[in-house]
C-alpha cells in the first residue's frame, strides 16, 4: 500500500511540475511573439528612415551638383 501512496504522489508532483512548465512556456511564447512584432515595428521604421536618407543623400548630391557646376 505504502508503495502505491508514494506513486500517486510522484504522478501528482509530475502533473503538478508539468501544468508549472506549460504555463512557462506559454507565458515565454508570448513574451516572444510580444518582442518579435517589437522588433518587426522597429524595423519598418528603420527601413522608413533609410529611404528617407536615402532620398535626402541624393538631393543634397544633386544640389552640390549644381552650385558646382554654376560657379565653374
């Protein structure tokens, strides 16, 4: 009898210890999902601004440009 007590235990502790690491993980995939869309914002905006300089380096090199080619 001892030794069937002391089984329903351990499988009660392993359940228990099992409900613990799925809550862990599903609380991690979501701090997960939570950082990937961060990140993804993170860098649209980053891409936003590199055209932006982009588009601002080549005006500037058009301007240079033409005030070069007007005081020659």
């Amino acid at each position: 009898m001892i030794l069937a007590e002391c089984n329903d235990e351990l499988m009660r502790t392993l359940d228990e210890q099992r409900c613990i690491h799925e809550a862990e993980i599903e609380r991690l995939s979501r701090s997960n999902q939570i950082q990937c869309a961060n990140l993804d914002s993170k860098l649209a905006e980053a891409e936003k601004v590199l055209e932006e300089l982009i588009r601002d380096k080549k005006n500037l090199e058009a301007t240079l440009s033409k005030d070069t080619n007007e005081k020659v």
